[in-house]
C-alpha cells in the first residue's frame, strides 16, 4: 500500500514535492524493516535530497530523515555512525525549535543511545536525563514517549552499576505502563519489564528480576521498531 502510495504521489505531484519526499522516507523505512539496509539508505538519501531542495539545509523534515539515517546505522552495527547523525538532528532541531522542542528529545535520545552502544554509558546519563526532562513538560506519565525516555535512562544507569538509582525509576515506568490512561500494546509494557528486570539482577535480585524478563521475551518479538533494539532486548540482559 505504501508503495501504491508512492507511485501515486509521483504522478499526480512529481519527484520534488515534498509529499512525495515524505512517501519516500515512509518507504525507506519498509526497506529497513525488511533488511534492505543499502536500498534503504538509498532511498532515504533521495527523500533528503527532496526535502533540502525544498526548503533548504535545515528543516524539519530534514531533521527527522537526518534522524532516520542514524536509526539504520544502528539496524547496521555501526554506532558511530548512527551518533554522528544524531548529533547534525539534534543541532538541526536546535536551530529550529530552541533546547526544550519534543523533537530535540527524540534526537538525545538516540545520541544517548549511541553512546551507551558504544560502552560509554557514563556520557549518555546527562543526555537521556534532559530527554526526560523534556518529555516530562511534554507528556503526562502514562504516556508511551515519557515511559520510553525513563526506560532509556534507567538502561544506562543500570549499565553504569547505578541500579539503585535506576530502580525507582523504572518502578515508576512499569506502573505507568501497566495502568496507562490508554492501553500500552504489549510490547511496550514488556520493554519496561524487561529493563526492570534487568535492573533487579543487577541489583543482585535474581529472583524478582528473572520472571520479569522471561515474561517479557515473547512481546518484545512484537516490536516494530528498529531491529538492533529487537535483537537487544530479547536476548540475555545486556551490559550495554
């Protein structure tokens, strides 16, 4: 359908409007989801190309395709890469909406995420902590993008031998999870079990922590999001 889609918007408005650069990056991401990094990265460089015609270098859309680049360098392996492209978001996004936008957070996030890929943990605390600040102006604390900040920042610190300090936390976000005002899809809660989990057996807690990630195991199969996350989080508890 999103392929129909594409073929659609390119006869009807041409190859450089940007609805049509926006199929484009919707159709990048289809690549991604189904392995085809190299095709993927073509296709999202194309719809880069379409939005920067558009509007110049820096523009939202460019950010969030900018953004996406980063994602499919960690579907890759290759975390410096994906850190170097979530720094040019993060300083797009800067420019555009200030440091405390929604979309600076979705930005630090990644770059923290990149860092801790990297075994640095230590450096991507203070991202992850202003992500969570920012999404804690943004969002109420059922809502999926603030659980997701606090699962983020938990992972680290518990990554950094700062399980005491993640614990709370991540309590927090499974509570949340589990009596969000809207139903959370499976996975969602299963993501925030399993970094509890994590954090237990860290904290020396097996037999709190172990129930916690083998129920969990199952619904984290069901996430859609990139697969270097997937692959994480279903297998032994990661030291990040």
């Amino acid at each position: 359908m999103l392929h129909e889609n594409l073929e659609l918007l390119r006869a009807a408005l041409g190859e450089t409007s940007p609805r049509y650069g926006t199929a484009v990056n919707n159709w990048a991401r289809v690549l991604q989801a189904k392995g085809d990094y190299k095709q993927a990265e073509a296709t999202f460089r194309q719809a880069l190309d379409i939005f920067t015609k558009a509007s110049g270098p820096v523009g939202w859309s460019v950010a969030k395709v900018i953004r996406n680049l980063g994602v499919l360098q960690f579907d890759r392996g290759d975390y410096a890469g994906a850190e170097s492209y979530a720094r040019r978001a993060l300083d797009m996004d800067h420019q555009l909406g200030g440091e405390e936008n929604p979309q600076a957070a979705t930005s630090l996030i990644d770059l923290g995420e990149a860092r801790a890929f990297q075994r640095d943990p230590a450096s991507a605390e203070p991202l992850l902590r202003q992500a969570l600040a920012i999404r804690s102006k943004e969002f109420s604390p059922g809502h999926p993008d603030f659980i997701s900040a606090q699962v983020r920042l938990g992972e680290v610190l518990t990554a950094e031998g700062k399980g005491a300090e993640a614990e709370p936390l991540l309590r927090e976000a499974l509570a949340s999870a589990r009596s969000a005002p809207f139903p959370l899809l499976p996975w969602q809660v299963a993501e925030v079990e399993s970094a509890m989990g994590t954090c237990l057996i860290a904290l020396h807690r097996p037999a709190e922590g172990e129930p916690l990630l083998k129920a969990s195991q199952a619904d984290l199969q069901k996430d859609p999001r990139p697969a270097f996350r997937r692959a994480r989080l279903s297998s032994e508890p990661p030291s990040l």
